[in-house]
C-alpha cells in the first residue's frame, strides 16, 4: 500500500468520514475548503495520528504545516522528508 493510500484510509478512520471511500479522496486535491471540507479540529486530530503514527514532528505554529496539510499528496512529501 502506498504511503498516499495509507494517509486516504487514516483520514477515513481518523475522522469518521463513512460516506467517503479511499478511491475518492484524490490526492492532489485540498483536504481544506472546497476539497474534502475539512475544519481545523479535524486537522488537529490528524495531525497527532500522523505524529503517532509515523513519529514525524508536527509545528501548528509553522507557517509550513499549512502547505504540508493542503493535500494528501503535500502530506506524504511531508512524512517522507522527516524519515
């Protein structure tokens, strides 16, 4: 499974979003806003699943968290340059 399809599936889980499958979260599109919708609690509680999970660092504080959190894509990239 790819690192993209991984983060697809947490966010399902991570925010209870049932009416949503994996294949149709697209992986260049906004988790924000007009793309899938989602608020900044939700980006708080994916945020400390990612910390968990992938033991990456995550500033809230950091203008930079903004563009890592603005897709899935920007998310991988993200994970993968703090292994």
């Amino acid at each position: 499974m790819s690192l993209e399809t991984e983060l697809k599936a947490m966010i399902i889980e991570c925010l209870d979003l049932e009416d949503i499958t994996v294949e149709e979260i697209e992986t260049d599109a906004p988790l924000f806003g007009d793309g899938l919708g989602l608020d900044s609690i939700d980006a708080l509680e994916l945020g400390l699943a990612i910390s968990k999970k992938y033991d990456v660092k995550i500033d809230a504080e950091n203008e930079e968290t903004k563009n890592h959190f603005a897709s899935v894509a920007n998310l991988a990239k993200f994970i993968q340059s703090q292994q």
